[in-house]
C-alpha cells in the first residue's frame, strides 16, 4: 500500500473548495493517493462557543477571507462566485458524499458540490442543486434518499468524532499518519509528508 | 520611489517570527522594500471579544500551531523554543522598536527580539532582555527610557489605529495599496503584488 492522505472537508468551507480543486493532481503527481473525508465543522465550532462561522463572528477576518479567496481562484483559474447565504448548511451533501463508497465518484460529487457552491454560487442544500451534482458524478438521483437514512446519519456523526480525534479544527485538514496539517496553504507539505511515512 | 511592502508584526505573534526572519531577503531580491510596522494585536483582539491568545482561548487550535511552528522552522533551518509563557507582553518591545526611527536598525532589533523569544524561548518583557536585544542592533540601551514617553506610547496608540484603518485583524500582517495580506504563508504573494503598483 503506497503513500496516503486523508483530506477532511466541510462543503460550507471556502477554503475546502481550493484544495478540492488541486488534491487529486497535486497527491496523484506524487504517488500519494488521496481519502475524501467528508465531516461537519458545526459541531466543533459549537464546542469553541461559535454559533456560526467565524468568517461572520469576526468580520474583519470575513472581509478579508472572500477577498483571499477572490485573489486565490483568480490566480489558479477557478470560476468564484460569492453565494448570497454564507455559511451553506452542508448537512444533505455531506451525508450524500457518505453515502457514495466508490472514491473517485465520492471525489467527484464533492468537486461538483463545490464548483456549485462557490464557482456559481448554488445552494448546496437545494435538492435539484445536489442532484445535478450526482448526475455529474454519474450517480442516480435516487440516492439522495439516502440522506435520511438512520446508518449514513450516525456515520457522519462518527465522521465528525474521528474529526476531533484526529485534533481537527478548521478545514480543510489534512492528515498523514499522526501528523494534521490545516488549510490549503499546507497541502503539499502534507502530501510530502504522507510520502516519509 | 520603488516597490513598497508594509510589514505589520506584533511581538508576541508566533508566526510573525517567521516572516521577520526572511522578509527582508525575500522582498529585496524583487526590488521591494520593506517598511517594519510594530503594532499590538492586544486591543484588536479585545474588540473581538478575545482577552487571551486565540491559541490559549481554542486549545486544538493551539496545540496545531505549536507543532505547525515546529514544523515550519526545523524545515527552515531556524532555531524554535516554546517560551515558558505565551503570549508574551509585547508592550514594551513594540515602544522600543518604534523609537527606532532607522529602518535598518528597527529591523534588526526586531529580529533580535524575534530569536531572542521563539528562538532561544526568553522573556521579551525583561529589559535585560531588550538591552541585548538593542546591543545586537548596535544601539544604545540608553533607549529603554523611551518606553515611558508620551510621543513613542501616541505613536503605538496611534499604531493601532492605522492597522485597524487597514482591516488588519491578525499578524503578520502585509499591505501594498490598498491590498491586504494575511500570514507568513502570504508573504510572497504579497511581495508579488507590490511589484504590480
């Protein structure tokens, strides 16, 4: 077995969405392959006493954090476009990204759920939106019935234990062997790392 | 008048470490220069409703930037100790480092500071401390009595004022223009973008 990474990402996350967008070229470059773990960033921010993101709490650090990314998806050629609520509720995709086993699919639904959310500024918790994202991934729509089921609802609350587990805070997080690496900034140090291990 | 790259930094920051030690090079092998502006993050964070370090009030977050800040210097061939206690009080460094009116000077106090706290994990609020710190820079710790002053304690106030002006909400802190950027890992982009106005 070669050299391996876990990405742990909340689709709410602007910054998840850079690094969706760059870690499967970025890894596969290296040999590192990639594990698409999608979590909730809500209930770990409730535990910091956060009722939202803290891109709205402190809205010096909002300003500049759509600025960043305006900056950021101009430089890498990324269509960008601010979504009139922020944070999305990212409940349904991120159970339906559970719900998909099969990684690259899983990789491609949550690419399309990203480029919906932030490169056309979609609602990611609208119905048609996600279904639009699983026809893109070659899925039925019929699996969005799955997103009420009892089974995918307790192993996204397990996902989110794991999460803490792991020292996660923020997204997007990175983590090879016992070593966490947070944010887009730090994507190619973790998959240099993911390769010593 | 060439490239100019404003350098917000607060003592008692962390990251700001980093890029105090490699700013200089960076930015003059562009033909940019730098312009050291200490300032305290103190009454910004209290606005924010923070009386402590973001690093001590969210634990998780905390203990990733100790590692990460390993990680960072070992990777940069810099010295690292943790400082008994963090954050320091930067109070008394910022005064100094303002009083320095020489660029060169102030700069290179400020990295004297820097190695003397993250480096060698010593008290920057001890005056014994600063005098080492102004001897490195070849000045005079006759200029420890300009820590009273009333001009140099306006001129941190008014410190304070100008990065909130700049939206500035975290250190390091760059601007060029009307541009703002965020964090060490920022730096170059930063760098970069002077050299476009």
């Amino acid at each position: 077995m070669g050299a391996q990474l876990e990405f742990w990402f909340d689709f709410a996350s602007t910054y998840s969405y850079l690094s969706a967008m760059r870690i499967e070229q970025a890894a596969s470059a290296k040999g590192v392959s990639v594990s698409w773990q999608p979590f909730l960033l809500g209930p770990i921010f409730a535990e910091q006493g956060w009722k939202n993101s803290p891109f709205n709490i402190y809205p010096a650090k909002g300003r500049y954090m759509w600025r960043d990314m305006e900056r950021l998806t101009a430089a890498r050629d990324l269509p960008f476009q601010r979504p009139a609520a922020f944070p999305q509720n990212s409940l349904k995709a991120a159970r339906l990204a559970l719900a998909i086993e099969a990684p690259d699919q899983r990789a491609e639904f949550t690419r399309a759920v990203y480029a919906a959310e932030f490169g056309a500024g979609r609602d990611i918790s609208d119905a048609e939106v996600l279904a639009e994202c699983l026809a893109d991934a070659g899925l039925s729509p019929d699996l969005l019935t799955r997103i009420g089921d009892a089974d995918i609802k307790a192993e996204l609350f397990e996902q989110v234990e794991r999460a803490k587990a792991r020292g996660i805070f923020g997204a997007p997080s990175f983590v090879a062997g016992d070593e966490l690496f947070w944010g887009d900034d730090r994507l190619d140090d973790a998959i240099s790392y993911a390769l010593t291990i």
